[in-house]
C-alpha cells in the first residue's frame, strides 16, 4: 500500500478537526488495498473487463486465503434491452457451474417522472434449490447511456462444513427509465468448497468490469 504523510502538530481544534493547514504533503500511490466497512482491508485479486462478452469467470483466487470475497460490478452494459445480470458458482474450477442454491430478494425503484415508487419482497428473483443462475437484477436497460453497478459478497466459500453464503446489492437503470435497486441473499447448498463464479446476462452479452477483492482481517 502507498504511503500518507501528514504534519498534523498543533493543528488539530478542541473539537478535534484537523485544519486544512495541518495537512501537508500528502501522497497517495499504487495503492491495492484499502479498508473496508466492516473492519477488514480490501485486497485486490484480480480485474476482468468484459466487451461484448458472453461470460466473465473467475476461476481462480477463491481459496482459504480469506474467509470474505467481493466482486464489485463498475458500468455494467447489457447489450439486450430488459435482461437480467445473473451468477452461479462452481465446486470443480469452473468446469460446470450449477449448485443448488436458495435466495430471497427485495427491491426498490423511483421512476423519473417522480411518479411510480416502491419498496418490495421480488418473488421474481428467489430461488428455492434451483441450480439455476441466481438473478443480481432485474430487466436492465440497454440504451446508450444505461449501466449498472453493485456488488457481490461471498462468504467462507473454501468451508467443507457449511452452506456457502452470499449477500448482493445491485444498482441499474431499469429499463423505462427508472431506478431500480435489488438487494438479495442466499446460500449454495454444498459443504463442497465454491473454488469459482461466472457472471453472465440471461439473454445476450454485456460489458463491464468486475473487480474480485479478499477481505484481510484487521
């Protein structure tokens, strides 16, 4: 991690707000990691950027090394209008994905117009021990200037003991012209290891890039 210098002497107030003159020759460089909110720091693993791509996966980096994995999903495009961003995981290095899983989702969206909003259970995206591709979001606009971001939480996916949990938040501009964020968790129902995730739209290609983050503890 880069370094920051700061000279904070005797400008820190009794209300313990450092001055703008305390901060001084600041320098922040190649930096691969940084904290995260819930304690631990955010490492790097590995970049993939998709352009007109079918599927992006990460078979590698997934390991015992962190108990904690993010995918952080940066101008997510679907090249097909109203399509779901969707994922699945892999106990065999990605050979086959399809592991029986069960998840529930809520969503809420606001339309431009200030006319439609709301704030609800999505039935359309749960899964009940399907070995279907789970849904991160629902029907994704592909006009010019339509994207989406989010992010995917994989938790202890190397356990041979437990079920393997997952948290996403899924930001997009929902075809119509609305915001829609959906906000889902779930399980793979294996004690196997989940050792790689492919990420891909129900019907056609996207665009994007997907950052993979382990989460070292403090």
């Amino acid at each position: 991690m880069g370094t920051i210098t700061r000279s904070l002497s005797n400008n820190i107030t009794t209300g313990g707000v450092i001055s703008a003159s305390g901060i001084t020759n600041a320098t922040v460089a190649n930096i691969t990691s940084f904290p995260n909110a819930s304690g631990g720091t955010l490492i790097l693993l590995s970049t993939q950027t998709a352009s007109n791509s079918a599927t992006i996966s990460f078979t590698t980096g997934l390991d015992s090394t962190y108990d904690e994995y993010i995918f952080k999903f940066i101008d997510i495009y679907a090249r097909t209008n109203e399509t779901k961003f969707i994922f699945q995981g892999s106990t065999n290095g990605g050979s086959s994905y399809g592991i029986t899983a069960t998840s529930s989702s809520f969503r809420t969206y606001h339309d431009e117009a200030d006319t439609d909003t709301s704030l609800a259970y999505d039935g359309s995206m749960d899964l009940a021990q399907s070995t279907d591709f789970a849904s991160l979001g629902r029907f994704q606009g592909n006009g010019a200037d339509e994207n989406a971001c989010g992010s995917l939480t994989l938790f202890n996916p190397s356990s041979t003991t437990y079920v393997k949990h997952w948290i996403t938040v899924y930001a997009e501009y929902f075809a119509s012209d609305y915001t829609n964020t959906s906000f889902t968790a779930g399980y793979f129902n294996t004690t196997s290891a989940v050792n790689a995730v492919q990420f891909k739209m129900a019907s056609g290609n996207f665009d994007g890039v997907i950052k993979l983050y382990g989460v070292k503890k403090s």
